[in-house]
C-alpha cells in the first residue's frame, strides 16, 4: 500500500524516496533545520526593523538641514 507520502518526490525542498535505494530525509531534520532558518530571518526582520527605526528618527535633521541650505529666504 502505497501512502501519502510514499507518493511525494520532495518534502519540504528535501529530496524523498520511499522504495528501496531512494533518499530518505528524517522529517524531523527538516523540520529542525526549517526552524532554524526561521529563527535566522526573524533576527534579521528584527534588525532590519530597528535600523528603519534609527533611520526614522534621523531623517528629520536631514531635511532640515536641506531646508535651512536650500531656502536662505525661509530663515
């Protein structure tokens, strides 16, 4: 009897075989190393949330200083 996964040629991007001589991937592998990578991007989400924030909060200085060159008349 043939199962469902028994019938897939890739589990998440991994390749998987059930018949004999095929590649088999423990599941749980995968799901360790797609965890993982999670963790990985949600760090860098963060960091780059944080720098968009300092850039924000800068942005201001710039353009008043734009503004006080640009515009001599608006002193």
């Amino acid at each position: 009897m043939r199962g469902y996964f028994g019938s897939l040629t890739q589990v998440a991007g991994t390749p998987y075989s059930a018949s004999a001589g095929g590649t088999v991937k423990d599941i749980n592998e995968v799901l360790r190393r797609k965890k993982t990578q999670l963790e990985v991007l949600g760090k860098q989400i963060t960091q780059l949330q944080e720098a968009a924030e300092e850039l924000r909060s800068i942005a201001h200085l710039l353009q008043d200083d734009d503004n006080e060159q640009g515009h001599p008349a608006g002193r």
